[in-house]
C-alpha cells in the first residue's frame, strides 16, 4: 500500500534535486552481493517499515519498497548485517512510485561510518580480484606513477614508484612503505597528469619491495592509456547442445 503524502514545495525540491546530484558526483554507489537488511523509520507517523537495500555508497542508499514519503522527508535508516548494525539519519532525496526512496544520509551515530565503510571496501576489493582472475583484463605494463597516503603509523608517506600489471579495475605497483589490506590510496599518473583514488586490495612482500593491487573505488574509470572491456564483460558461452550434437 502507497502512503500518499503531500508533497513540498518547487524551492525545496530544487534544493533535494541539487543534494542528489552532489551526491552522485562525490559518492560512488554498489549493488551489494550480500547486502544489509535494511529498516526505515519514520518518527512523524511513527512507522517502520523493513525495505530492501538496491545500492549503497557512503553518502546514502536507494531501498525497494512501496512505503513512499515526500521530497525532503527525514527518516532514520538502520542496516543490518549479520551481527553488525549501522543506524543513520536520512532525508529522501528521490522517491520513485512503485520502486523505492533514494535516501542522503545526514548523520550517523557512534562507529557507523566505519562499519559502511568496511562493507564497501571489502565488496570493491572482492569485485577487483574477481575481475583480475580474468586473464585477459590484464595488461602488463610499467607505468610511472605516484603514491600517497598513511603509513601504519599515521604518518603521511608519497612515493615514487610504477605499474606492474593493470586493468579496468585499477592495477598492481612496486611499494617500499607497508599499507594494508582495505587502506586508502591515491595515485597520480605522471605520464597524464591525472589523479585517482584507490583502496588497497591485496600486498604481497617479495624481498624489501611489496606487489601491491590497487582497486580504483570508483569502477571503470579512464585512468591508464589502454582501452579495457567493460565491467560486465565476459567471454561468450559456447552452445553445448550445438557442439555436442
């Protein structure tokens, strides 16, 4: 059943509109493998209503349900996974009849940032050795680059290194400085003058150097000079009725 409840005005829808771009631009969203249960709470009606969580990313999410509010409308969103719970204060940002609530997340209580944050980065860490185990996405190439970021101690570190391997979805390089698995990167390419943000997807120390994989945490990006295949590609299925026959 639709709620129907009326709708704000053109000027604050406006400003919702301009809130839902600005979050496009700056959060990249995913379709979770195994995504939270999600539960959305509304204080003025006194409703909750459990939703199904379509896409996340770390400025908010779009859930599938027929429970639908206006523009500008605040809700409390709680997702679940497991053992591990993330509440956040919300506003819609884009309901869509028969589909669901796009939701801009607006605060969140005590570690739960970091809890959304873990859950995407090891969701863009998994997608990144799943496509590298594609041969064929693979190039290797030396590319110079430059690194940056946080050593262990919190210090800030750049160096100066190049590729081993790359791919659509980021790429492997040569790091004296110890990171970890999940840690934040950036990456400039000296050669295009073009900065990306990676996370640290896997290391792997050989000698006093470590082979680092980098996933770039926004997918399929232009990043090095190679033209790649896109996110969904694959190989074509062979008919194995027709071969067998």
């Amino acid at each position: 059943m639709v709620n129907s409840i009326a709708y704000v005005s053109a000027e604050s829808k406006n400003r919702d509109h301009q809130r839902k771009d600005s979050d496009r631009r700056t959060n990249s969203r995913y379709r979770l493998s195994s995504p939270p249960e999600a539960e959305i709470f509304h204080a003025e009606s006194g409703t909750t209503v459990q939703a199904r969580l379509r896409d996340v990313s770390r400025g908010g999410c779009f859930v599938e349900t027929d429970f639908l509010l206006p523009l500008g409308t605040e809700v409390t969103v709680t997702l679940t996974k497991g053992n591990d719970r993330m509440k956040a204060q919300a506003q819609v940002v884009r309901p869509v009849p028969t589909q669901g609530l796009g939701m801009a997340f607006i605060s969140m209580e005590g570690e739960a940032f970091q809890l959304l944050d873990s859950w995407l980065s090891i969701f863009v860490a998994t997608t990144w050795v799943a496509a590298h185990r594609r041969r064929s996405q693979r190039i290797s190439m030396q590319i110079k680059v430059r690194v940056s970021g946080y050593n262990p101690e919190g210090a800030r570190f750049t160096e100066n290194t190049h590729t081993v391997q790359i791919s659509a979805f980021g790429g492997s390089v040569i790091l004296k400085t110890p990171v970890n698995r999940g840690q934040r990167l950036v990456v400039f390419n000296l050669q295009t003058k073009v900065t990306v943000e990676c996370m640290v997807a896997y290391h792997e120390t050989k000698s006093t150097e470590c082979i680092v994989g980098l996933a770039f945490t926004v997918l399929n990006q232009s990043f090095w000079p190679v033209e790649f295949p896109s996110a969904d590609w694959s190989y074509p299925k062979q008919d194995t009725e027709r071969s067998e026959s």
